[in-house]
C-alpha cells in the first residue's frame, strides 16, 4: 500500500489455462515455488469452508510412472478434463488451499524460499490430507536434479498440454453470443486457452435481435434439406511416407499417443530411456533444488 491510497490490490488471478489440481498430481514428481500467500479464503466448492491459500508456480517434472496426466477439469465447477500432458511441464498462477501442503509453502504464513521438490501423495491419518512427499535420500532428488539442470541448460523444453479428443481449439476469431446461465454457462463462453478473443468486423457481425435470429432460422430450415450429420472420422494422424510412429508405451491410450507432436513423442522416449541410467544420490543430499 503506497503512502495516500487506502486501497488494497486484489490477488492476481488463478491460471488462466489448464491446469492440474493437487489430486491431479497424484504421484507425480514436482516442484513448487510459492509466490504469494492468503488466508482465510473462500473455499472451492459447495460448503468448503475458508482455508488459507497459496499462489505458486508448479513444475512438472515427471508424471507417475511417465503415463499421461489428464488436467483442465474442475469437479467444484462440473468441468471435465480437457486436456493431457507429460513431464516437464509448466504452470504459473495456480491456487493452492490443501492444508498441509499450504503448510510446507508457507510456514506460519511466510513464503519459503526456492523450489520446493517432493512427490504428491495422500496421507494414510486422520482425514488423509494431500501432502508433498520429502524426497531427500532418495533417487527422486537426483532425478529432479537431473531434469531441472537440462531445463535450464535448454537440453529439453516443457511439454505444452494437447487437448484431448472433443476439445479441439476453436478457430482464431470465434466468438459466442448467448445469454448466459450460471458459471457453468460463463466457463463455456470463455475463448479457449490459446484462442483469439478479438470481435469480428462490423460487416460480418451475427445479428443480435432474437426474434429476427429466430425468423431466419425458422427460413433456412424450412428452405434446406435435412442431413443426418456424418459420423466423425477418426482422430489419428496419418503416418508420413517412410515414418514409422513407435507403439505407445505401457499406461499411454493410443489414440493420445499417436495425435501427439512427433517432436513430444521422442521427449517422452528419450526421459523413459534416461530414467534407467538415474544413480542413487548421496545420502543426506539436500532436498531443495
């Protein structure tokens, strides 16, 4: 707060594309860097009770046993998975609010410092809460290591996430008029990650009237022939001449597995292929990247 100006700024808002949840993670190795710390928050969903939250970037740097992780669904909004990705992987902006990981960002309500590296795992007492697993002793830390130093060397780049079949991009430019219904409705009308958001030109704006909207809709139906729709084809790429695609790995759906980038596939390969050659680390290593 600047000397004057009685106002507090809101807190920035949470990522704007897909994203995993903490269940999501389930298993997976990651790092977390905390960028800023709430508390006493709405909760998420219905009857959640306030709880304090944590803002922060996720790394992803491996997926349990480098099988694809499905993001982008909100069970609190009835949203489902849109999209599928692999490690490593980036997300800026993610709202945190499980507990005991709150905890571990931010003791006492204080940032920590640096990356913080761990497996996600649910407890075994009480209410089983989500917990970030200490990795210190264990091959996890030299693995997490291992990638992040080739991140920064550039060697490898973060995985982008691929939608999954049914939630394709919309074309650049595309706008959705309506009115809406709920959050439910609000979360349909947004642009998709990635999309353009500008309007089209004045000349070729839909008309807006409902009852001239309905007019002509009753027109045209009336003046074109009806056709069942055809049956949507496959979503599989074709191979190119001389190109043999690999067979999906243990754990990957073949459909994702042969729609994905050729460049992503090799990733994936190469970190199966690297992960035999990981060496127990040092006991006593530290934990923090």
């Amino acid at each position: 707060m600047q000397p004057g100006n009685p106002f507090l700024a809101p807190p920035p808002p949470g990522v704007t594309g897909p994203a995993p949840r903490i269940k999501d993670l389930d298993g997976c190795l990651v790092a977390f860097q905390a960028t800023r710390f709430d508390a006493n928050q709405p909760g998420y969903g219905k009857d959640a009770p306030p709880a304090d939250r944590v803002t922060a970037t996720i790394y992803l740097l491996e997926t349990r046993n480098l099988a694809p992780l499905q993001i982008g669904g909100s069970e609190a909004m009835g949203r489902p998975h849109s999209h599928t990705t692999v490690g490593p992987a980036k997300f800026e902006g993610v709202w945190i609010q499980q507990t005991e990981i709150v905890k571990a960002l931010a003791p006492g309500g204080q940032l920590a410092q640096g990356l913080m590296v761990g497996r996600i795992a649910k407890g075994t007492q009480g209410n089983r809460p989500w917990l970030l697993m200490d990795v210190t002793g264990t091959p996890d830390l030299q693995k997490a290591i291992d990638i992040w130093t080739r991140l920064m060397a550039g060697a490898i780049a973060y995985t982008e996430p691929t939608p999954l079949p049914g939630f394709a991009p919309a074309p650049p430019a595309s706008v959705s008029y309506g009115p809406q219904q709920g959050m439910a409705a609000h979360q349909q009308l947004q642009a998709p990650y990635g999309a353009a958001t500008s309007p089209l030109p004045p000349a070729t704006q839909p008309v807006q009237d409902p009852a001239y909207a309905a007019f002509l809709a009753a027109q045209q139906a009336a003046t074109m022939p009806q056709y069942a729709p055809p049956a949507p084809a496959p979503q599989v790429a074709p191979a190119q001449p001389g190109v043999v695609i690999p067979p999906p790995p243990a754990g990957w759906d073949a459909q994702v597995w042969y729609t994905m980038p050729a460049s992503q596939r090799d990733q994936i390969l190469a970190a199966m292929a690297a992960q035999q050659q990981y060496a127990a680390p040092t006991p006593g290593a530290s934990s923090n990247l």
